[in-house]
C-alpha cells in the first residue's frame, strides 16, 4: 500500500486491532486452568479457616490431608458414590441452575431467597483416623446486595459450631462487609444450630447477643448498620440447615452411626 494512501492508518489500526485482541482472547483461553486451580486452593483455604485447621507454616496440600470430599443427595441424605458424580469436578452452583442437577423451589421453601438450587451439595469431612471430628458444609444466601457465600464447620455431635468463613460476597465494606471480619466469624465458635426440639435456633441478635441461659447458646451478635444482611446471615443458616438443606444429611450420618461413635 502506498505510504500516503489515506487507507494506509485505517489499516493499521485494523492489524494492531485484531492482533491485540487475539492476544488477549489467548492470554484468558490459556489462563483459564490456572485461575481455576486457584480457585480451587482459595476454596480449600477457607474450609481450614472454618475448621480451625489453617496454619500458615503447612501447604494447603499438606493441611488438607485429613478431608475427605463427598457429594451428597440433598432430598435424602445418602452419599452419592464417586462414579455418579465426581467431587474434584463437581460444580455446585452451576448445577443450581442445570435441567437434571437443578430445581426451582417456590416462594415458601426459598427463604435464603436463591430461586434455584442445587439437588447434590459437596461435604467436607474432617477425619481423625476412622473417625469423623467435624463436618464443613458450603452455604449461601442473599444478603442486601448479593449472594455470600460461606462454610460453616459443625462439630461431630452434629450441632456445635466450630467456625465459619465467608469467602465471596458484595455487601458493603464496613457494613454487611463485616461478615468477613474475622473477629466477628470468632463469635460463631461454639454456637449451637439446633434447638432441644431439633429445629434450628441459631439467631442474630440486634446488638449484642443474650448472656444468659438457654438464648447464650444459640445467639450471636448483629452486624450494627447491617441489621438486612444479618438477617440474610440468618435465613441462609436456616434454610441449608433445614430440611431442604443439610438436615437429611446430618440425621443420616446419625443414624448410620457414622458420628458419635
Ligand atoms: C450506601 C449504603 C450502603 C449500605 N450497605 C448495607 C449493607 O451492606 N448491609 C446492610 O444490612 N445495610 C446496609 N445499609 C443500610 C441499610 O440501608 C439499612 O439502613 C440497614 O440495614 C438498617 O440496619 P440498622 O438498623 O442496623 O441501621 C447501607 C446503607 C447505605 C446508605
């Protein structure tokens, strides 16, 4: 093309243009398996702060020997075997909104207000030896805003909280964002979700939690100026620990004398 042709910087700028994007479409192509791996150890790092396992002088590797990964069947309870749907691959909330894997729950039953939800969840399984010491559950709900995301770890007599970690949320920092706050996910520590009569009793105070017997066991403090996303903190408890969520599960792992042995 000639030097002074007018369709000369057109041109150019076509070339720069198309050759800029396929980097960019390459670079993100190419990265992907990356960030899903550390995905994957972000995920993991968070199932340790839960379960109180997390030590900054060990690889996430090394701490997570003693977890076992299943997927369960919400609706019963019952252990899904490896070969029907593998845990390393398994991606919940997509399945969420998946034909077969998925369903739509109606108005009643949607109380941590998701729409949708999954029919198989992953379960963590802290082992000490043959044993089961702790169970560390993924939960979500809305908040104000957005969608949190937490895991939550119960203790082996399958109602004793053990600690909690959000990990993905868009609250506002400084408000509902203190869900993050790790001086407040410390006040979850030895909370009670289940009530004498076995339904869930955990509930947010507004302000500071009761101190006195039996409320102590099951309150925590409010977030102040986030009173709608501690009540959001509230229903998702609810509702993973309720009959739609983890419930069947807990009770099988019960019956099945697989705790508490
Ligand atoms: C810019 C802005 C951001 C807010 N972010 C949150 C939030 O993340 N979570 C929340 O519960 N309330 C948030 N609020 C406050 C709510 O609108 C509401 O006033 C509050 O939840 C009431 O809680 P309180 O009774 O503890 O003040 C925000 C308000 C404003 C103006």
């Amino acid at each position: 093309m000639a030097e002074d042709s007018a369709a000369r910087p057109f041109y150019t700028v076509l070339v720069l243009a198309f050759f800029c994007s396929a980097l960019v479409a390459g670079a993100a192509v190419g990265l992907r398996p990356l960030q899903e791996a550390n995905r994957v150890i972000d995920r993991q790092k968070h199932i340790l702060y839960a379960s109180g396992l997390y030590d900054p002088g060990k690889t996430i590797a090394e701490m997570f020997t003693p977890i076992e990964t299943r997927v369960v069947e919400l609706a019963t309870g019952e252990f899904v075997p490896e070969d029907t749907i593998q845990p390393e691959t398994y991606q919940q909330t997509k399945a969420a909104l998946s034909e077969d894997r998925g369903r739509e729950m109606n108005k009643d039953e949607d109380i941590a207000n998701l729409r949708r939800q999954e029919k198989f969840s992953l379960v963590y399984l802290v082992m000490d030896g043959d044993d089961i010491s702790q169970i560390v559950l993924p939960v979500r709900g809305k908040g104000l805003w957005s969608t949190m995301y937490a895991y939550v770890a119960i203790d082996k007599d399958l109602t004793t909280i053990q600690g909690v970690s959000f990990y993905e949320h868009g609250e506002t920092p400084g408000l509902g964002g203190e869900i993050e706050n790790p001086d407040w996910q410390d006040k979850w520590q030895g909370k009670k979700v289940y009530n004498e009569e076995g339904e869930v009793g955990l509930e947010f105070a507004k302000g500071e939690a009761a101190t006195q017997e039996p409320d102590r066991f099951y309150q925590i403090d409010g977030l102040s100026g986030a009173t709608l996303t501690t009540k959001g903190v509230e229903k998702t408890m609810e509702f993973w620990f309720g009959d739609h969520g983890f419930k069947p599960f807990l009770q099988q792992l019960k019956n099945k004398g697989l705790v508490n042995r």
